[in-house]
C-alpha cells in the first residue's frame, strides 16, 4: 500500500472527528477511546468559553496557560521539554481555536506517547483550570462528582435515606432525620448511630463512604443498624430511599405580633416557592411587615433572586439588568405582576457573606426605595455564570454577563490582583463594619456614584453597602474554642443520650416552652466544664485576657464566668436542632446572638415611612448610621 493511500483514509478520519467535536456532538466513536475523549474534552472547554464568555477573549492566552498548566502538572519534573510540543518558550501563531486544538493534541500526544506513565485525565484537567484562572474567580472547572453534588444541591432535592450526620469517633452519628423523610417515618432519631450498613460494618467511614452507601434512586431499599444509646438491642431498619428536599429557607417565624421573619440560605430552584409557603403561613398569623435575613447566602440562580424580588415591587418596576459582548446575554428584568408583598414594609439583613443573588435582591429593594438595608457591606459579586457539561460529566462554569441594579451600578468588586486575594478581600476589611463603609465610600471613584430612585447616594464597585451600618456580634475566643474542638455537639450529644427520653416527655410538644423557660442544670454546666479542660481550657485565677497557646487555652474564671452563658445558648439552640430539626435552631440563635436583627426591631418606623424620609433628606447620607 502507498503512503499516499495509508495516509488519505487516516485523514479523512482526523478530519470527521475534528468536524464532529467542533460541532458538539459527543459521538459514540469518540467515547471509545479516553484520548480521544480526553482532546474532545479539552476542545469542548475552550470553545464553551470562546463562545459565551461575557469580555473578550484571546485563544492563544487560552492556549499558552493551558499548556503551561499541563506542565506544571506532570508528575515527571525533569523531562525535557526545549525542542518539543511541550516547550512553552516557543508557542508558534495560535490565531483561532483550529490553532489552538491542533497545537494541544501535538503536546499531548506527545506526553501520552513517551511518558504513558502520566495521568492524561489529569493533566487535561490542569489544563482547563489553567485556562479558565485567565478569566475571573468565577469561571471555573467542576469534577464530575461535584458536578452532581452542586446540581442535587440546587435541584431542591436528592435521592436517600433523609438523615443529617456526622461521623464521630468512628461511628456515624444521626444529627436529624429530615422531617417527613424514609427514616424519620421509621423512628430513627438524633442521636442514633449506624453501626452497619447492608450488613457490613459502618465503623469508621469517611462522609463521601457515608454518603455514596446511603444515597440511591428513589425505590431502592437499604438495610442500617442503629445502635441507640440507652437501649442494649440493636435495631435492624430496612429503608426505602425517596426524593429527600434540600430546603433553602432555614426558618420562617414571627418576632412578635406582627413581624415575620424569613431566613434564606440559598438560591436554588424551589426558592420561590419555599418563600411564597413561609409567606402564606406567617400572613395567617398576622404578619404586617417582614425581615428578609440574607446573610451568608452566596446567591444561586438568577431567575429566583428575581421571582423574589418581584413580591416586593408592582408590575412594571425595574428589577436589575444583564450585560455580555453576546447580544444573546443582554437583558432587562422587569416585575411581571404585582408582588405579594409590595405593600408590606420589609427590612433585608445582609453582612459579608451576602453574594450574587443576594445582591440583586437587596439591590433592587435599595435602589427603589422599596425598604432598609441593615447589616455589613455585602460580598461584591456582580457577575452571572452559566453552567456547561462536557463529555465526562465533569462541567465548567463561565461568566456570561456582568448584571446592574436599577440605579445602573455593577456592585462587582475588583479581581485585578488574583483570585487569591479576591476570596479573601472580605477578611482584610475594617474590623469595625461603619469604618470599612466610610473607607469604601471615601474611595469609590464619581464614575461609580449613583442616586436610588429618590435620590439617595449609593455606589458601585464593591458589594452593597447598607442604609444602615451594623457591627456584627463578636465571637470570643473561647466561643470559638468550644465550636473548633466540637465540644458544644459532643456535650449535646452526650446530654441527649443520658437525658432525651425525659427531654422527649417534657418538651418533645412544647417548643415555645423550651425556648423561653429551658437551661441546663448545675450538675450539667459542670460535665461541660469538665468536657472544655479536656479540650484544653485552663482556668486562672487571675484577671488577665484569654491566651492561646498551641491547642490550648487559658482564661479567667471571671471571664469564663462571663462568656458561659453564651456558649449555654449555643447548645440550647443545638438541642433545638437535634430534636425538632434545623428550623427551631435559628429561634433559638436569634434570640441570644443577633445585633442586626435587634436593631431592624427599632428601625420600622423609618422603613415604614421611606419615602416621606427620603423626601426630606435630598442625596441624603442620613441614613447612613457612620
């Protein structure tokens, strides 16, 4: 045979698979071969990210990082790469994304080849992170066992057994059966332990074994031991997995006659009607005002931050807007109808932690004048990102769009210097939260100053900062010692199994009784002493400050005398948790540690009375408590 004659129908091949990955289309052929599979993933990456990302991109600045990425990686550091596909002083011209994939088949095939030693799935994957870290800290790559973590999350449901757990000493312990769920209905309770799984020994297990033993399709049975403190049998249960909700609405309660309390942890897809049912069960206990707490809630899907925010507004108003170099990306939001709740005086609580989705929704609520913002300078992430599949179920995530309040502000902080520093601006921010927002102010550029719909300054360029600045509870060191050593779940738990049959009789039907009139006994406080210097608290007599020391720590009997009670508070609300579920331990929480929400309590007479305020303070800084 001629080379000629070798060489077309070789081609000819080369030239269908490039076509077909160029298209998008996974093709079975292609599947069969984890190279082939491994390019095709590669190749679906870049374009996934040419196509749709929301600046401007460069597919040799793509390449080059890729490739630098890859040799970063490789577990042989000495081989030699000058001279060879691999060489990254001489990348040749790199002018479109054909370039760009011819270039990194050479280099790869070249290490498959001659090192078959290397992990080419995982240097494919370096590569792809590397691409993406020339973007912004939000287009990044996800694994495909995260990917189904991420999607289960933000589907509002998964498929298992319905329990909270955490493995402790070896065993894992039942936190809470999820209301309603398969083993609640059973009677497993907190405080169980499972010893053994489909007739295996459980002992020992990490949380992703946990996790991958009891979680299954809907239908599927599986067998647990439970061993239950108190009770010398052990207990056989055969469990029917079902669809278990992931809630995003940690609680829902009113704070007095009249005002509600919803708190959200997340923006995923049953958000909106989780929101609507807590609305519906406190409008029939009387609610005639609201507290939205947004705090800690890095965002989520952008569709529900606006089916939120449209039950504060009436059709017609603006609620925030899209921008991308893709005409396709670009969009205004508009409330569809006339909200639920746009008559309703509302209070948002937000703090650092309140991000993406979070933002638009206290954004929209500012920028109208609709309600009060109290709390710290929020996150400052002001960009949208879609997801997209590739060919391992592995995804990645690319920004898309940048969004903007009503005002017009893109609140989206500065990522210039690396997302190392990006994650961690938050922490490098004035201590004192009234400080870091005159700082900020101080600082943002007149390009970045806007007026809400009645004429208030508020500002762009790094999160959103509140009408009224609240410093955050402190946390002391000895609080943190507790939560860092587990001591404050091991003493639950250890109260639990000698105390919760009594418990169960006296409070299991009382919870409001619990809150108000519970504490632990003396006998009890001194088994959690005893428990704290354990974990390494020393007790002095002296009057000194609280000093840390390797895994210890030493403070005052005065001064622990003084913190006690807040830790005490801690537990209390962790007992809630373990005994009525997630949503009593923020009751609970709320009614010890929580500044923001005692000072919202005094301000409803100014988010009641917005506009006539507004009225009387032209680019007013009033509101601001600096």
């Amino acid at each position: 045979m001629s080379v000629k004659k070798f060489i077309a129908p070789q081609l000819v091949v080369l030239l269908i698979l490039s076509a077909v990955w160029l298209a998008g289309i996974d093709s079975v052929l292609v599947r069969n071969d984890s190279h082939q599979e491994n390019l095709h993933k590669y190749l679906q990456a870049q374009r996934r990210v040419v196509d749709n990302y929301y600046g401007d991109t460069d597919v040799k600045t793509l390449y080059k990082t890729s490739l630098v990425s890859m040799v970063k990686s490789l577990e042989d550091s000495t081989i030699n790469l000058l001279g060879t596909p691999l060489d990254t002083t001489a990348i040749g011209e790199i002018d479109n994304l054909r370039d760009s994939y011819n270039s990194y088949e050479k280099a790869y095939l070249y290490i498959a080849n001659n090192h078959p030693e290397e992990n080419m799935g995982r240097l494919v994957e370096a590569s792809i992170r590397g691409m993406l870290s020339t973007l912004d800290p939000h287009s990044v790559y996800i694994e495909p066992e995260e990917s189904e973590h991420i999607q289960e999350e933000f589907a509002g449901k998964f498929q298992g057994i319905g329990i909270q757990f955490q493995v402790i000493s070896d065993t894992i312990t039942v936190i809470t059966a999820i209301s309603g769920g398969p083993s609640d209905q059973l009677g497993i309770m907190s405080g169980d332990r499972i010893t053994a799984i489909d007739d295996s020994s459980a002992i020992g297990f990490s949380n992703q074994q946990v996790v991958s033993r009891l979680r299954g399709e809907k239908g599927t049975e599986v067998e647990v031991t439970i061993h239950r403190p108190g009770n010398p049998k052990k207990m056989d249960f055969t469990i029917v997995r079902d669809d278990i909700p992931l809630t995003t609405v940690d609680t829902s309660y009113m704070l007095d006659t009249k005002t509600g309390y919803v708190k959200i942890n997340r923006f995923a897809a049953t958000t909106h009607e989780e929101f609507l049912e807590a609305v519906d069960r406190l409008n029939e206990k009387g609610m005639e005002r609201i507290v939205l707490d947004l705090r800690n809630n890095p965002g989520g899907y952008l569709s529900q931050a606006i089916a939120i925010s449209e039950e504060f507004f009436s059709r017609g108003t603006k609620l925030v807007s899209t921008q991308s170099r893709h005409q396709r990306f670009n969009a205004e939001y508009f409330s569809r109808q006339n909200g639920e709740l746009k008559d309703m005086p509302v209070i948002v609580l937000v703090n650092e932690g309140s991000a993406s989705a979070s933002e638009i929704v206290s954004g929209a609520i500012q920028d109208q004048d609709r309600g009060l913002i109290v709390g710290q300078r929020t996150f400052g992430k002001g960009l949208v990102q879609q997801q997209y599949e590739l060919i391992d179920k592995s995804n990645i995530r690319v920004t898309i769009s940048r969004y903007y309040t009503p005002s017009g502000r893109l609140i989206q902080k500065p990522f210039d210097n690396g997302n190392e520093e990006y994650a961690y601006e938050i922490s490098h921010r004035e201590e004192n939260a009234s400080m870091d927002a005159i700082q900020f102010k101080e600082q943002v550029p007149d390009s970045l100053h806007y007026k809400t719909k009645n004429g208030r300054d508020v500002f762009g360029g790094g999160g959103i900062v509140p009408d009224i600045i609240v410093q955050r509870d402190s946390v002391s060191y000895l609080y943190g010692f507790m939560i860092q050593n587990r001591v404050n779940f091991d003493f639950v738990r250890n109260y639990l199994d000698k105390h919760g049959e009594e418990f169960r009789t006296q409070w299991k039907d009382d919870f409001q009784g619990f809150r108000e009139n519970f504490t632990f006994s003396g006998e009890t406080q001194e088994e959690f002493l005893g428990m704290m210097k354990d974990a390494g608290m020393v007790l002095t007599a002296e009057a000194e400050e609280i000093t840390v020391e390797d895994d210890s720590l030493q403070i005052s009997i005065d001064e622990y005398n003084k913190l006690k009670p807040n830790l005490f508070a801690r537990m209390k609300a962790e007992v809630a948790h373990q005994v009525w579920g997630m949503e009593y331990f923020y009751p609970i929480i709320n009614d010890h540690f929580n500044a923001e929400l005692k000072e919202a309590m005094t301000l409803w007479e100014a988010a009641e009375n917005l506009d006539i305020l507004v009225e009387t303070q032209t680019g007013s800084t009033s509101l601001y408590n600096n």
